[in-house]
C-alpha cells in the first residue's frame, strides 16, 4: 500500500470519478484507475462500485476511507514538522525597541535566543513607536517593544512589559506645588519625548482633553538626557517615574499619565518558524503587566 494509492483513493471518492479525480491529482486517468485496481488488490475488497454513471464507495470503501484521510493527514503533519525544524534552522528574525529600554533585558533574550539557534539570523533596529508599528505592519520586523498610545495599535497583539505612572522633573532648587495638574502645563515650557512615542502621545491627549496645545520647548529620545535638561531649569520634563536623575524633584501629575511599554507583533501573518520561537521566548522571559 503507497501514499499515493490513498491519495487517488480519497480523490475518486471525493470528486465520484476516475476522471475529475485525475484532473485533481494531475495524473492521467489510466494511471489512476490503475493504482486504485491496485490497491483492491491488495485489500482483496472493490472499494467502488462502477456499475452507475457515478462512481460510489462500497461499504469496504466506506470503511477504508477515514483511514486513508488519518494516513495522508499524518504525512502532511510530518512534512509540515520538517519545515518548521528547516525554517528554525536556517531563519531570520527581525527586532525592533524604542531607546532606552535596555533594562527590559531585551540583549539577554537576544543572546540566549543566539545561543540555543546560531544558524537563525537576528537583527536589532532602534527607532520611536510609530515608525515601529509600521514595520510591524509591513512585516519588515517580526517583534518590537513599542510604548503604547492610549488607543493600543489595531492589527497587533501587545504584552504590556511595563506600567508605570508619568511625572512631571524639576531643577531639585525650584520651588512649587507636591504636585502638578494637567492644566498647569499650559503655561510652562515642557521637555518631552518627541512625537512617535507612547507617552508623547499621552501627554498630547491629556492636554487636548483639558483644552490646550502643550509647549514643547526641548525635545530628545533619551529620557536621562530630559532630566538633564529639567535640572538646568530649562523646563519641566515628562518622564516614566522609574526614570532617576540627580538635579532633578519628580512631581506627580493629575489626573494621572501612564507610561506602557509592550512587547508587540501581528496578530496574524506570522508564518516564520524562528519568529514564533523567538516571540515565544521573549513572551516567557519579558514581565506580563497586561490586564
């Protein structure tokens, strides 16, 4: 009994004749009839009836036929599995992060991930949070840690790695409020995060939502280099509260601004054996603060 005998089997029985069945198979019909007279030969049982202008399975043939659909699903599952260990071994995968997220441990998964697949490809790109969605959505990046807007971006699963409220840094010498509403920023020069990024976003919003355009005097991606700037006393800056400077007093903001950083990929389309792997791996190492 071969493969191929079931596999004409099953489309004779699908399609009820010998010749839409060799059209499936692309196999001329004598070739098909013969492998089919074959295999009865072997089981010593007609599985058809051919007296009809349509071909009909016989009881031995009804009884042969869920397996023979088990034997040539097993097969597929086992080429399917032999793909994957070759996409594995021989893949890429493409990662991206926002700046500064390096105590994530974003390098040790990369590395660990090299160790146990060296044959696998891995690249590393670094830009702000719009842009990376959009090679998210393109393709061009397998997984990213993104900073969320307020609105999660359509199209992705996220697993948020970090949650952590947004203050508002002062020189440590200025003198003013234990804390800061959201109005109170209209009037002050603000240094930020530049657009493109989840709390920049969050911080447009939460001014849009009180009625005003907030005034970005200094912007940088590196949030360390913010807190330098706040501690010349050149503004008041917007940073994660896990963000510590000397030079600087934090001051709460109301109502409060939350800062969320998410390991993100698509939601379908993931078709790259390595990637999953990877995005499994990160999924288990990064924290999971989603809701």
């Amino acid at each position: 009994m071969e493969l191929r005998q079931l596999a004409y089997f099953l489309a004779v029985a699908e399609t009820g004749s010998f010749t839409r069945a060799a059209t499936a198979v692309r196999v001329a019909q004598p070739g098909v009839s013969a492998q089919i007279r074959q295999l009865e030969r072997e089981l010593g049982q007609p599985l058809f009836d051919r007296s009809g202008r349509t071909v009909r399975l016989t009881e031995v043939g009804e009884a042969v036929l869920p397996y023979a659909r088990a034997a040539l699903a097993a097969t597929e599952a086992a080429r399917h599995a032999v793909d994957e260990l070759t996409g594995l071994l021989r893949g890429r995968v493409s990662v991206g992060m926002i700046t500064s997220c390096g105590p994530l441990g974003l390098p040790e998964i990369l590395a660990d991930f090299h160790r146990k697949h060296p044959a696998v490809e891995v690249t590393l790109t670094e830009a702000d949070s719009d842009d990376l969605v959009a090679r998210l959505h393109a393709g061009t990046l397998d997984a990213a840690i993104i900073g969320l807007p307020s609105v999660p971006p359509a199209g992705l699963a996220t697993q948020i790695v970090t949650d952590e409220p947004v203050v508002g840094a002062v020189a440590a010498g200025q003198k003013g409020p234990a804390e800061l509403s959201i109005a109170e920023l209209e009037h002050r020069p603000l240094i930020s995060l530049p657009r493109g990024t989840g709390i920049r976003a969050r911080l447009e919003d939460a001014c849009r939502a009180a009625g005003f355009t907030p005034q970005i005097a200094f912007e940088a991606s590196d949030p360390f280099l913010l807190a330098d700037l706040a501690a010349r006393d050149l503004g008041c800056a917007i940073l994660p509260a896990s963000v510590r400077a000397p030079g600087v007093r934090t001051v709460p903001l109301t109502p409060e601004i939350r800062g969320q950083l998410a390991l993100a990929w698509r939601e379908t389309g993931q078709t790259n054996p390595a990637a999953r792997t990877f995005l499994a791996d990160a999924r288990a190492a990064l924290p999971d603060c989603t809701p």
